[in-house]
C-alpha cells in the first residue's frame, strides 16, 4: 500500500436497506490500489451485500461508490468489467452446460468487440482472429490455475473444488484491475486452502490485480491480506491491518460473545 | 461426457481446435452428406423430394426456435405466427416486383423488426409470463392476417410466384430443392458460427446463470431482445420458403398447433443443439407418413376393423406427435442429439463400454 496515492476503490457512506431491514448502515472504506483487502464479519453481517453494492448488484439506498476517481454508483452491473472489477460469487455461479473453455471465454465479453453478424460469418468478418486471439490468453489462465485437464469439459459435471477454480478463471479472464472475490475458499480442504492463497497472491503480485475478499478463514485473512474490513450488523466496526484489527475489543465482542474479553489473540486466529 | 477425439490426433493450433468438425471422419461425413442431398433430386421421387423440402423450411424456422428456446432459455408459443408472416410478407415484396430471390431474405428481415417489437417484453419477462406474452403475440398476428386484406389476402389467401433465376423458373421440386439446400445450409452454417462465438456464448449464458453473465458484462436485455429478432429471421426465412414453394398462402396454416409442433420439433430435436433442430423436424415430418405406413399395413385387418384406422388416421397422427413428446420429455429430455452422441459414442468405444 502507498501512503499518499489515491485509492482505487472507495466507498463513501454506504446505506442499503430492504424495506425495514437495513442491510448497511453508513459503511465507509477505501481499498488502495495493490493491497489484498477482506471483509470478514459474522453471518449476516452485510458483506456480501457490500460486494454486491460494488459490483452493481444492488444499488445502495445512500451513499456512493468510486472506482479510480469515478463515480460508479449507478451504472449498471454489466458496465463492470469494462470499469475494471470482476468477481467471483458465494454460491458458485457458473454456466453449467458450457465447458470450462467456454465459461473462462465469456469473461472475455467486453474484449471481444465482434457482434452476432460477424460470429455468424466467422471466417469472413474477422470473428475467427479475435476468438483465436483470446483463446491463447485465455489458455494462460488456464495454465495458471492448473485446470487443463478439465478445458472441455461442461463445467456443471466438475467436482466442487475445480468449479471454484473455474469461477476464478472466469473472473480474471474479465483482466480485472479490482478483483472481488466472495468466499473463495469456503467449503475447502486445507490444501485446497492453500492452493488457492497462492493464486490469490500470484494474482495480485504478479498479475497486478487489486483483489477485495470476503473470507471467514481467519488464518487465511491474518496471513494474506493487508487490510481488514470488519462489518457487524450492517455497521463498520473497525478498518486497518489484520493483527490490529483482530485485537480491537469490540471485533473480538462481535466474534466470540461479551464473555471473552480475556481470549487470547491466537485463539481468535484460528477460530472458524 | 466430454469431447472425445481419437488417440493420437493432437491439435497443434488453437485453430485446429475450434474447428466445427474436429476429426477428419466427421468432415468427410460433412462432405458426403452434402454431396449425397445434392445428388437428391436426381434419385428421389417426387414424393419424397417434397419431403426433403419440407423437412428443409421447417428446420431453419425450427432453428430460429431453438436458439430462443434451447440456446436462450426463453420461449415462445407465436412461432407459427412469425413463419406466416415471413410468408405473407414473401409474396407481398414478390408482388411488388421485387424479384422472389431476394424477396425471401427481405421477408426475413421484415420478420425480424415485428419479432423484435414483440420481443420487447421478453426483455423482462420469463417463464410462464413469457409464455403469456408470445401467446398474445401469436393471436394478434392472426387476427392481423384475418383482416388485413392487403396483406393476407384475407379468406382468399395469397397466389405466389415460384422464385426464378436468370430466366429459369425453379418451379419444380427438384429444382426448388436446391434453394431451399442452399438456406438450409447457410442458416445452419451462420448458427453453428454463432454458438461458438462471443455473443452464441452471451445468450447460452443468459440462460444458464444471468445473474453472473450480467456481472461477466452481458446486458441481459440486449441479449434477451436479440434472441427473439434472430429467432424471427429463422421463422420468416422459413416461411418465405414455404411461401413460394407452395405458391399459395392462407391464414388458416398458421394456428397455435403449428407453433406447438414447432415446439416439439426442438424439445424432440433437443434443446440448445443446433443439429437437434434438423433432427427433430426430420422426426416431425417423417413421423405422420409412418403413422399411414403402419395404417396401411394394417388395412383389413382385427386392429383395422376394430378402431377405424382409416376414417381416424387425421387424429392418429396428432397423438402419436402427442405421445412423442411426452415418451421424450420423460425417456430423453436432451433429444436425438444426446442419443445421437451416444451412438457415436458407443460406435467408437465397442466392445468396451467408456
């Protein structure tokens, strides 16, 4: 993180509520360019509705959201790849019928300019170039993620561990400069675990990716991310790095009751 | 069950790899087949030529479908509708002057533009809402073909002119056969191009997850809208054909039974297979003259004179489409073109099973 340059991504004053329910209440946070940023917080806590505030989803009821200095409260969900955030989601999200290769591809959307007239005549307008084109970036990723084996196969018929793999795929097809990734590692094995934390960091050392995540794993968070975002009941409880913010009495209140101010911080660090 | 590819063909280019036919067998089978439905006209009767003719301008109205229904995850119920119209339409710039060649791809378009107006809802609309609106699409274009006398005909219906090329009149089946080859296989050509390439990928897209297509930057609407304009071409082009195949036109043909079995044709075909939509309306077509073959068959016999074939063969037919459908929905949701890779499947792993 350096100190002084302008955030890539900030939100000012997030509200979000659903009827009676407030989801969020005046959420502020920045996330600066090049850190891996989380957003832990218990169930029901609000954050997922905050990435689904950043990524479009949901507009916020107050507030705004800006992305590299641009307001991008209201544009649309489908205007995000193009802003320059991508995102993976909680409950896997991919196109099951279509294989691997297609689902990676269609993060390729907004970079791949020819429409239905041109696919139509593919040899002729110029459509073949472009997929080609993509295809050999495409397989990059795929390289990176190590899910070769699987390119043709539809990925609905792909084992739980591999879809996550893929969804990632997709989204760092979308060549995201803010990456949001909701749970990526929920449901994992330890390997998986592990696996995937150096993925998230390849991606953000080399591919120079910002990346945003929601993440419950506390081992994971203290040892990957630069900056924790802790929301409690729709409030922001606390912003700052993970050894610090894990240590604030009201987070612990928040994550283990009002008895146990007197825990230990690695008790904390590895509780679920 | 994934793509498979005989040992020992490696692909060395990622052009190699996105070919439509990936093996050499199934370009040479490409090829044959094509040669062999050229070599049609001269081997086939009459009767079965026209068959092969209809099969052709119901499969390219039956791909449009599938494309709305199989590729999209939309539906519609007006399908019939827009076919008609692609065929009033057809003999309308044919009576302009506009010479019937041309006049077919126009019809086409002029197809696109009310499908697309009717398309509007489906931007928002799904399921059975969907269903709703395409149902009152297809009343209004009927009531619209019952009354606009300038357009339909009206009772009378619509004489059209065979199409002609360069002084040659292709009014014949054998000759006719050709245009309707040459649409067939360009419209199956420009879909299959479609499918594999950025917007095909959109529409599967919004099908499978539209709420994670919209945040890979799909715009639903857009997709959704386009779907039903292409589907429209696919029905007006159909219909044009069969327009000027027949060289007469009613309104009476296109009722909501034609666009049911237009349903049929891709559910039985299977949905989002783009050689399904041939299959099916091959299985759609055939499936009444082995319905009389059977009739026939059985002539005088016990089961003959006990049911009445003969005075009921009209109503034997719609059951056996009836029943058709519902032995597929429940024995082979995917259709032929699953069965059909499976037999591909089983011909190349004998005597092993996978």
């Amino acid at each position: 993180m350096i100190a002084g340059a302008p955030p890539i991504l900030e939100a000012v004053g997030i509200s979000l509520r659903f009827g009676g329910v407030a989801a969020l209440r005046e959420v502020s946070f920045a996330v600066q360019t090049g850190e891996v940023f989380s957003i832990i917080g218990p169930n029901g806590a609000g954050k997922t509705s905050m990435v689904n505030c950043i990524s479009g989803r949901y507009r916020p009821s107050e507030g705004s959201i800006w992305f590299e200095g641009r307001d991008i409260t209201r544009p649309p969900a489908n205007r995000r790849p193009a802003i320059g955030i991508g995102r993976t989601f909680q409950n896997l999200a991919l196109f099951s019928h279509m294989t691997v290769l297609d689902n990676i591809m269609v993060g390729r959307h907004h970079l791949l300019r020819r429409g239905f007239l041109s696919g139509m005549a593919y040899w002729i307008g110029g459509a073949q170039r472009d997929e080609i084109a993509h295809r050999g970036e495409v397989e990059e990723i795929i390289d990176f993620l190590d899910i070769q084996h699987v390119r043709k196969a539809p990925a609905g018929t792909l084992p739980y561990g591999l879809r996550k793999r893929v969804e990632l795929a997709r989204a760092v097809a979308v060549k995201p400069k803010l990456l949001l990734l909701d749970e990526p590692m929920a449901g994992m094995n330890l390997e998986e675990k592990e696996d995937m934390a150096r993925c998230i960091l390849d991606l953000n050392e080399e591919w120079g990716m910002t990346v945003l995540m929601i993440e419950h794993d506390m081992g994971v968070v203290m040892d990957i991310s630069q900056r924790v975002l802790v929301l409690d009941f729709g409030r922001k409880l606390a912003e700052g790095p993970p050894e610090v913010v894990l240590t604030d009495p009201q987070v612990r209140r928040a994550y283990l009751g009002g008895a146990s101010d007197g825990a230990p911080a690695g008790e904390l660090a590895t509780a679920p | 069950m994934s793509v498979m590819t005989p040992a020992g063909d490696y692909r060395e280019s990622y052009h190699a790899d996105m070919c439509i036919f990936p093996t050499r067998n199934s370009r040479w089978a490409m090829l044959v087949g094509l040669a062999l439905c050229c070599a049609a006209p001269l081997v086939l009767d009459r009767y079965a030529l026209s068959l092969m003719i209809n099969i052709g301008m119901l499969g390219i109205a039956a791909l449009g479908l599938n494309i709305l229904v199989g590729f999209t995850g939309q539906i519609s119920i007006g399908h019939a509708a827009f076919f008609g119209f692609g065929a009033f339409a057809s003999a309308g710039f044919a009576d302009l002057g506009v010479p019937v060649l041309l006049a077919m791809p126009l019809a086409a378009l002029a197809t696109t533009a009310v499908g697309l107006v009717f398309g509007l809802p489906a931007a928002r609309l799904k399921g059975l809402y969907l269903v709703i609106a395409t149902l009152a699409a297809q009343f209004i274009l009927e009531d619209f073909f019952a009354r606009a006398q300038w357009f339909s005909g009206g009772v009378a219906g619509r004489v059209t002119d065979a199409p002609n090329l360069f002084g040659v009149a292709l009014d014949t089946d054998a000759r006719y056969f050709y245009v309707v080859l040459l649409w067939v296989v360009l419209s199956f050509c420009a879909v299959a191009n479609l499918v594999r390439t950025r917007d095909g990928r959109a529409l599967i897209a919004v099908r499978d997850h539209y709420l994670s297509a919209e945040m890979m930057g799909v715009d639903l609407a857009y997709y959704r809208t386009l779907s039903f304009g292409i589907a429209s071409f696919f029905a007006g082009l159909g219909g044009a054909l069969y327009a000027h195949y027949l060289r007469f036109v009613s309104v009476e043909a296109f009722t909501i039974l034609f666009s049911i079995q237009f349903l049929a044709m891709v559910i039985i075909g299977g949905l989002g297979s783009v050689m399904g939509s041939l299959l099916g309306t091959c299985f759609m077509v055939l499936l009444p003259e082995v319905v009389q073959a059977v009739a026939d068959a059985l002539q005088g016999g016990a089961i003959d004179r006990a049911l009445k074939l003969g005075s009921s063969i009209a109503f034997l037919r719609e059951m056996t489409i009836g029943a058709a459908i519902i032995l597929f929905l429940v024995f082979e949701p995917e259709g032929l073109a699953r069965r059909w890779r499976l037999i591909k499947a089983y011909w190349k792993l004998y005597p092993y099973s996978y």
